[in-house]
C-alpha cells in the first residue's frame, strides 16, 4: 500500500476520542493544522505552520519524540484552552505570529515565549474572543482586537505597537494594581 504524498498547502484536521500519532500524512509544511477537542496527537516528526494552528482539548504532544512546532512569519494561532493544556512545550516562532484567544483564559510562555521580558515575550495581533488574563508583562507589535472578551493585565505591563479595536461584540480591559497600557 502507497502512503498518499501531501504538500505545503495541506489542511490537516484530528479529532479523534483516543490518542493519535501524526503520521506520513503530515508533511514538513502544513497550511492549517487543527487539533480538536478529543484525546492528544503525538507529533511523530517536525512540522511548520505557514496558516492556523487551531488547538483545542488536550492538544500536541511533541516532548515523546523531542519534535518541534514551528510557526511562521504571519502565521495564526487560535488557542481554544490554554497554552499550557494543549502544548507541551514552547512553539518555536520564525517571527512574528498572531494569536486569537478563543477559549483559553491565560497569556503563558508556551505561544508568547520566554517572561524573561516583555521584548521576548512576544506576538503580532492578537485577538480576545473570551476573558483573558496577561501572565507576564508583554509586548504586541500587531493590532489588539477586544471582540467580546475583557482583557485583565493582572499588575504587568503591555506594551501595544499597533491599535487597540473595539468589535461591537464588546470588552475592556481590567487594569489591576500595578498594570500598565503602554
């Protein structure tokens, strides 16, 4: 039997209720890759992202065969539950990446990067669809869209380079003691 050859405009979609291993379906590159809600894919080789990366449910693992996740320059990652639930170790980012939070409640090192400071902890536009807590200071060099979800600095700093949007779908930010909005 012949294993079907994909290429870099793959759109790869698991949703399964056990676990399963990516296989030779996943090429080097994908378009979009989605991870459903279910039980965790184990990343069996290195794989980047040039659209989506959707993660929901209990996510990747990539740790059990030391792989890695790339996402590239002006690629989109759409968390529907924490960066720490669905990833297990840090996404490696060739730039900048955006970041929709559709689900999760929390900023973490896994999709942002190292909190060592707000330079190296890092996205391009970012987008609060639910309730969302900043867990180090950060920096957005895109545009940060509020569409229906409040934003709560949680005493850190957020530095935004681009605009803050309002969608009629609402949301604000919480400043709590200490928080700034630079």
């Amino acid at each position: 039997n012949k294993v079907p050859t994909f290429g870099a405009t793959t759109n790869l979609l698991y949703s399964t209720a056990t676990g399963i291993n990516s296989g030779p379906e996943m090429p080097a590159t994908v378009n979009n890759l989605t991870v459903g809600a279910g039980a965790q894919m184990v990343l069996t080789a290195d794989v980047t992202v040039n659209g989506t990366l959707t993660l929901d449910g209990t996510g990747i693992d990539a740790t059990t065969n030391s792989k890695t996740i790339t996402m590239a320059d002006g690629s989109t990652l759409e968390l529907k539950e924490n960066g720490t639930t669905v990833l297990d170790k840090n996404l490696k980012k060739d730039n900048e990446i955006n970041i929709v939070y559709n689900g999760a409640d929390s900023t973490t090192t896994r999709e942002l990067g190292p909190t060592t400071s707000a330079s190296t902890h890092t996205a391009g536009n970012v987008t609060i669809k639910n309730d969302v807590t900043l867990d180090a200071d950060a920096t957005f060099t895109g545009t940060l869209t509020l569409d229906g979800g409040n934003f709560d600095l949680n005493t850190h700093s957020l530095y935004v380079t681009g605009d803050v949007v309002e969608t009629s779908n609402g949301g604000f930010f919480v400043p709590t003691g200490g928080s700034n909005l630079y």
